[in-house]
C-alpha cells in the first residue's frame, strides 16, 4: 500500500475500531439494565428489607440509560467526522497522487527535451563537414563518386562516437541519397529516393543554416523500420549560414532505446511501477514511447482540453498526470507530452 492510500485506510480502520467499541459499550449497559432491573424486582419482593438495595439499582440503571444516550451521541458525531476525514482525506490523495504524476510527467518531456536539444544542435554542425559539403559540391564532377565515398567515411567516423543515432544521410537537391554512414548495416540506404518524404522537403526549405526541422515518430523501410526521429536542415554552399542550398542533411535519432530508457527510468518503488504505465504522446496523443512496450504508433491516449501545460485528471479506475513539452535552448518541442497513468486501488 502507498503512503496516500494508507491515510484513507487508517481513517476507515478509525472508524471500525470506534463501530465496534461502541457496540461493546452498548450490549454492557444493556446487560447492566437487565441485570438492574432484576435488582428491582428482587428489591421489591423483599418489603422493607429491600427498599435500600432498590435505590441503588435505580441509580445503576440510571447511569446505564445515560452511557447508552452517551454511546448513541458518540456514533453519530463520530460517524459524521470521520466520514468528512475519509472524504477529506481521499480528495487529498487524489491531489498527492495528481500532482506527484504530473511532475513525473514533466520530468520525462523535459528529459526528452533535453536530449532531442542536442540532435537539433548536431545536424546543424555537421551540414557544414566539409567532407559533406565536397560529395554534395562535386557530385557531378569526375570526382564525384571518390567525393561521396570519402563523406561516407567521415559519417561513418561521427556515429562511431555518437551511438545514438542509426544513420546520417546526404541527399542531393533531387532527393537522392548519395552518402551514408553505415552502408554495410543499410545497403539500400544509398541511391533511396526520398524527394516525396515529409523531412526531405522540409529541410530543404529551411531558411538558413541556423535552422532545421524535427519530425515525430516514424519508420524507416532502409532502416529496417526502426523507429527513429529525424532531423534534417539544408546543406549550404561553402558552408556558409545564408548560402545557397546545394543538398539536405538527415540524421536519424534512434528512437526506441533511448526513449524507453527515459520512461522506464522514472523514479517509482516496486508497489508503484506495478500500477503504472509512463508514455511518450505526440501532438495528437499518439504514443511513442511506453514503459510496457504496449500500443506505440498506434494507440492513442485521451488528454482533457483544459488549455493547461502541466496537470492531472482522475477516472473511477486511474489517475492520469500530463505535461506539455517546455522545450529546450533553441528547440522548440514538437507538442509532445510526457503522461504517467496509475491504476487506483480501492482500499478496505
């Protein structure tokens, strides 16, 4: 049992503790009127001789009434104070809980953030390699193909200390790819046609070289389908912020480890973890990523309209906490949220 649950489930053990001394206090007075009244009687059978143990069992049975109207008080005060305790105390723990969620929630996006931060920096660095800007500059020259090979080698070199992503790619103005980093894992990663692809385009219409673009959650047929996110910008001439796009940059963040590591890494007891689900939701509450592995790019979770970035809602069976990405530095977000959801227990 949590620590909220444990309020509510001591204010009801309160209250059954005080249900049955009570009874025991009234099933007393009870034999202790009957065995007044008896005393009365008796008192009375024997005349004179009895008139003083008669006075003395009316004053018994006196205190008797009075205990029993004192018992009866008793239930109904206590039972009207600790019904507000256990309402009190359940609105409480629905607030606890809540709020312990949400800020869950805003812990996972704002990890995320961070680390897709970093991707949007790298693609930015590394469309002015000059190994990429050669392959794209001499791609129709004689040249073209040792140019193309040597960017290959030096894509190569990057995802060798940058274990996170699947591969980088170097694309043409046509929408051909002409240089991977790991052609031996992807072979039909090279000479791929993605002119009509979502990233392509957009990278290519990106205004300078301090910007670029972030896609959500997709697969990749020449990347086996992994799931990746991708980030592409506009490879320049000479490098140059403002020059004139000579090709597209897209590097390929491999999505599913390193987001399952943020949702499964969240900081719950063993009791918690197994009445808890942690997502990754896109902007149209699409999960991502999940802590069970369960319903990621298909299944879709409800968020309340509320126009709030950060909160938590309830149900008869869970409590769901959200959070809008913050962003971070010079990445925006995409309009993904972090959401925990929580099973609530009924307690006795």
């Amino acid at each position: 049992m949590t620590q909220p649950e444990r309020i509510i489930s001591l204010s009801r053990k309160v209250g059954t503790i005080a249900d049955h001394k009570i009874t025991q206090i009234k099933q007393i007075t009870r034999e202790t009127r009957i065995l007044a009244l008896n005393a009365i009687i008796e008192s009375a059978r024997a005349g004179e001789a009895g008139k003083g143990f008669g006075v003395v069992a009316g004053e018994v049975k006196a205190i008797s009434d009075r205990i029993t109207h004192i018992a009866e008080d008793l239930t109904t005060e206590l039972s009207g104070a600790i019904g507000e305790l256990s309402a009190l105390g359940e609105k409480l723990v629905r607030q606890v809980r809540g709020q312990r969620l949400a800020d869950l929630a805003a812990n996972v996006i704002e990890l995320i953030d961070r680390n897709l931060y970093e991707r949007s920096c790298d693609v930015r660095w590394w469309a002015t390699d000059q190994a990429v800007l050669d392959a794209l500059t001499h791609r129709n020259l004689p040249d073209g193909a040792e140019m193309a090979a040597q960017a290959a080698e030096r894509l190569a070199v990057i995802l060798n200390s940058y274990t996170v992503y699947l591969d980088l790619w170097v694309v043409g103005l046509d929408g051909r790819v002409i240089a991977t980093g790991r052609g031996n894992r992807f072979p039909n990663g090279v000479g791929a046609d993605v002119s009509r692809t979502d990233w392509f385009k957009r990278g290519l219409g990106t205004r300078s070289g301090e910007d670029y673009i972030a896609c959500d959650i997709e697969t990749v047929p020449q990347l086996g389908n992994h799931q990746v996110s991708i980030f592409a910008t506009a490879v320049r001439e000479k490098g140059k912020a403002h020059g004139e796009a000579i090709g597209v940059l897209g590097i390929f963040f491999d999505w599913q480890p390193q987001a399952s590591a943020v949702v499964k890494g969240i900081r719950l007891d063993e009791d918690d973890w197994a009445m808890t689900r942690c997502l990754i939701v896109d902007e149209n509450h699409r999960i991502i990523a999940a802590s069970d592995d369960q319903g990621v790019l298909h299944e879709q979770v409800h968020l309340p309209e509320t126009g709030k970035t950060v909160g938590y809602y309830q149900n008869d069976h869970t409590v769901t906490g959200y959070a809008l990405t913050p962003g971070y530095e010079t990445y925006p977000g995409q309009g993904w949220y972090g959401v925990v959801i929580q099973t609530v227990r009924a307690e006795g």
